[in-house]
C-alpha cells in the first residue's frame, strides 16, 4: 500500500495530450490533499494485467480514456447504471473491498455543465438536436433522456450509426438527415455539437442557423477553441451559449471525490489553469 498517500491517475493511449493530470493537480493543491494523479500510457495488451495491479500499488481509482472506455466494462466487478447504459466507463474505482468498480460521468459534466452556465435551462424544456452519433454522443444522449428530454433529433454523417444508437435508445431518439436540419432547428430547444467538426485543426462544422430561435441553448463539446464558429455565429443570433471545457471539468469531479475524499470546486481558477498548459 502507498503509505497513506492517494494516488490515482488517467489510463489510455495516447495518453500525453490529457489535461486531466493539470486538472486533477490544481485541486490536490488547492485543497492541500496529498496525492499524485498520474498519466499512465497503457496498451490493449496490457490493459487487464495494469489494472489487476493498480490497487496493490496503493491507487484509489483511475480514469479510463481511449481506446479502453469499452474494454473496462469486462474488467470491472460491478458497473453503474448509467455505464451500463451508455456502453462505456471512464472512472474506475477500487473499492474497500477490492472490487472494482466502472462509472460514467461523461454525461453527469455535459449536463453540469450546461446547468452551470444556463441555471434556468432543464432537459424537459423540449427537443434536443444532437449533431453526431459516437462515444460523447452516446454518453449525451443518455442523459438528455435519463434527465427528462422530451425528444432527441440525432443527425449523424454516417446514419447506420445514428441508426444504432436509436435502435439502443428507442423512440425517443429520432434520427434526421443532415439536409433536414434547418427544418428542425426552430423547435430545438438544446442544439450540441458532439463531433470533432470545427475543433482547431480539423474541417469546420457548416450548418445554416438562419432559422435558428434566440431562445435555443447552443452547446458544443469543442473547447479548442474555447469560442466555435458554431457558438460565434449562435451567439451573434442572440442564443445562450455553452463552451466545451466545463464538460471536461465537470466530469473529472466525482472521480476526484471517491479518490480524494472532497467534492472539488470547479470554477474560473480551474478553467484558466487547464486552459494554460
Ligand atoms: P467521440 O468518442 O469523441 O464521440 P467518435 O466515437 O470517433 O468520437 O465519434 C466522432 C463523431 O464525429 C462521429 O459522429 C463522426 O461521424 P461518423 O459516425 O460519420 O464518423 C463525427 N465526425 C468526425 N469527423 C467528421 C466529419 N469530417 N464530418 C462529419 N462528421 C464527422
């Protein structure tokens, strides 16, 4: 065991460019905790074997990132609810008794997130219209219907795979073509980005927002940039507007509370801190 020091960290790989080290960092600073969260690079290979090992070493938990948030799940003792329900986890958890336990909070930092920024949005405001068909969108969708989400429009490049997650989700989830969505856009009440679409480096997302309503919150799960052509040219119609990178912080925090003991602040400190690096 680690002699009363907490550890945890992050598993995946590639595993450099995570920010969960800073962000998990800042807290254990903040808070006068001590403890290390590391970055541990870790093949398919060596993924079963790595975590069998991790509690020995004296670690409390870790989170999981690609390519492994699907694998876990056969690894873990016991999985969450709402793990089980998305098909993926990226918090593991070694409990008391030596069981392992797989969570997701990728959805609970979406939705955090936009309750942070948007105090007076709910999810059963009206339909969401979700752009993308993959893991975060799993995750999203999930918990827009969990939370009380009347309807979800899923747009996606490739249909069979918006097919699939409305076949996994049922009728709730209804899936449009690309063409279609300015038709859908007056009844959105939650328009999100969920692709990888207008992040620095990759192509931009093009979609008409002329009939887009002022009153439709705007969410894309980029953050780099913080500001997207999507949330530039939503907010220049006057609609409220949500950044990515509070999903990523809020989905760091209930990790950090079963590791660490406390439920961490997240806030502008923490926002400039990872953004810094
Ligand atoms: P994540 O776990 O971040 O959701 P993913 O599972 O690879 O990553 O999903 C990426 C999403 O971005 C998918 O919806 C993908 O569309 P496809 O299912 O058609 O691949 C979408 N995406 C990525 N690049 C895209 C592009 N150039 N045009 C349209 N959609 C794109």
């Amino acid at each position: 065991m680690s002699d009363g020091i907490l550890l945890a960290g992050v598993i995946g790989e590639p595993i450099a460019h995570t920010r969960s080290p800073a962000l998990h960092g800042h807290w254990l600073a903040r808070y006068g905790i001590e403890g290390h969260y590391v970055p541990l690079h870790v093949s398919r290979e060596r993924l079963h074997d790595t975590i069998q090992l991790l509690p020995e070493l004296g670690f409390s938990g870790i989170n999981v990132t690609i390519p492994h948030k699907e694998a876990v799940l056969q690894i873990a003792d016991s999985v969450t609810d709402r793990a089980a329900l998305i098909g993926a986890a990226n918090t593991l958890t070694f409990t008391a008794n030596g069981k392992l336990q797989a969570d997701n909070t990728d959805g609970y930092g979406f939705l955090e997130n936009i309750r942070q920024m948007t105090p007076d949005w709910t999810a059963a405001e009206g339909p969401a219209l979700v752009l993308g068909a993959g893991g975060a969108s799993r995750a999203i969708v999930s918990t827009l219907l969990t939370s009380g989400c009347p309807h979800i429009f899923l747009v996606n490049r490739t249909r069979a795979r918006a097919d699939a997650l409305q076949d996994h989700f049922g009728a709730r989830v209804q899936v449009a073509d690309w063409t279609h969505i300015p038709d859908l856009l007056p009844e959105t009440a939650l328009l999100v980005n969920t692709t990888a679409l207008g992040m620095t480096g990759k192509e931009p997302l093009h979609i008409n927002l002329d009939r887009l309503n002022p009153t439709t919150v705007v969410n894309d799960i980029v953050y780099t940039p913080l500001e997207t052509d999507l949330l530039a040219e939503a907010r220049a119609r006057g609609c409220h507007t949500v950044d990515g990178l509070g999903m990523l912080l809020h989905q760091a925090a209930p990790g950090f509370e079963r590791w660490f003991g406390l439920k961490p602040e997240v806030d502008d400190e923490l926002r400039r801190v990872v953004l810094g690096g």
